[in-house]
C-alpha cells in the first residue's frame, strides 16, 4: 500500500507535463482557499487494557484550514489540481499527548497540521459559466505542532509525543467553479493506521502505551484565484 501510493501521487505530479507541448496555451492557475470542517478520530492501543479516561474516539470541535493552490487544464474536461494547506484542529480530549493531569486546567489539544495534496479534477459543463466538478487527491498530512490547552495558558510541543507524523491521505469532494471563485465540500481520510507510536517514555510521560490514531473528517472549503 505504501509503495502504491508513492507511485499514484508521483503518477499526478507528472501528469500536468504531458500537455507543455501538445497546447502551449494552457497554463497554471494559483490562488487561496480556506475552509471549515469536523475530524473524527480513532484510537487504538495495543498491549494492554486501555486506561480508564484514556480518549478512544475523540471529534473535533472545529477545523480551521488555510492553503494556497495550482490547477492546470489537461483538457477541456480533467485538470490537474494541488493543494498545501495548514489545518488547526481542536479537539475537548488529547489522544497525542495522553498526558495526566498536572493543574486540573487542560481542557484539550490543538492538532497543527500541513498537508500536501494532487490530484485530477472532472468538470461535469466546461463550458459553462457555472462548472459543477468532482476531485480525487492523494497526498500526506504532516504532525507539524501540539498545543495542549489550558484554563490559563496553552501549551505548545514541536514533537510528536513519539508518533510517526507523515501521514498518507486521500480526499475526495465536489463542487462549483464560476469565474474566480470555487464553492465545494469534501470528505478526506488517512490512507492507512500509518499515525503510529511504540510502548515507551516520551518528555516526561512514562504511561504510553503502543498507540495508533486514525483520522477522517468532512468539510466546507471555498477558493480564489489570484492569477
């Protein structure tokens, strides 16, 4: 599987090029997007009976998503589009750190997130000035920071309490494209349990546990085309 998926998204990194020299007028689009969305997330331990109070299916109170991204007509139907976005996820449990309480003040984590997606895009009317679309993508999520909130103050660690933070994921949406602008909903998941951590002590916290997190979720995004 994690062959397959080197080679699918190396296969969409590629594809853009074929057209240079079929069609010198085609050309890349960039813009911004941002977006809004829930994660659900599950938790798995291994070796042991999970603890009591240990988070086992924790959601997300919101997702916050800010990106830039490249689109390219392959033809008048398929275009290749990618995208790198940050994504800030809120969750009321901390299934990254696990950590015990030290104040009675934490009240969650944030969860900071880059991502790097490619993939096609299929227009339903290209010649229309409303284009509805459907896109597939494939690409990796990267543990970037975790930020451990408190009544007083937040916390923030640049690791990842031991897990493996290069995650594979797919993402699937639809949505409409009318002048500059491009309305659309999606629903994106890990690939595989690729989000991994060994029994051990990790910063201080010597109760972890082999742990394995898997994450999907849904959500709104819009989009602007600077150029």
């Amino acid at each position: 599987m994690k062959r397959l998926t080197i080679h699918f998204v190396s296969f969409l990194l590629i594809l853009p090029l074929w057209g240079f020299g079929q069609n010198p007028a085609k050309k890349w689009d960039f813009g911004i997007s941002a977006g809004y969305g829930l994660d659900r997330y599950n938790v798995k331990y291994s070796d042991q009976e999970v603890i009591p109070g240990r988070p086992t299916k924790p959601k997300s109170n919101r997702v916050l998503r800010l990106g830039v991204w490249t689109e390219r007509e392959i033809s008048p139907v398929v275009s290749f589009t990618g995208q790198l976005s940050y994504q800030n996820s809120r969750l009321d449990e901390r299934p990254v750190c696990a950590c015990g309480s030290y104040s009675g003040t934490e009240t969650g984590e944030v969860l900071n997130w880059v991502g790097l997606l490619a993939g096609l895009r299929v227009y339903a009317a290209p010649s229309s000035k409303i284009k509805p679309f459907v896109d597939a993508k494939l690409g990796a999520d990267y543990l970037m920071a975790t930020t451990t909130v408190r009544s007083d103050m937040n916390t923030t660690r640049w690791h990842g309490y031991g897990f493996q933070r290069l995650v594979p994921t797919a993402s699937l949406g639809i949505g409409i494209k009318f002048t500059r602008w491009t309305l659309g909903v999606g629903y994106d998941r890990n690939i595989y349990r690729a989000m991994k951590r060994d029994a051990g002590e990790y910063f201080g916290n010597s109760s972890l546990v082999k742990t394995s997190i898997f994450r999907q979720g849904v959500n709104a995004n819009i989009t602007y085309r600077l150029f």
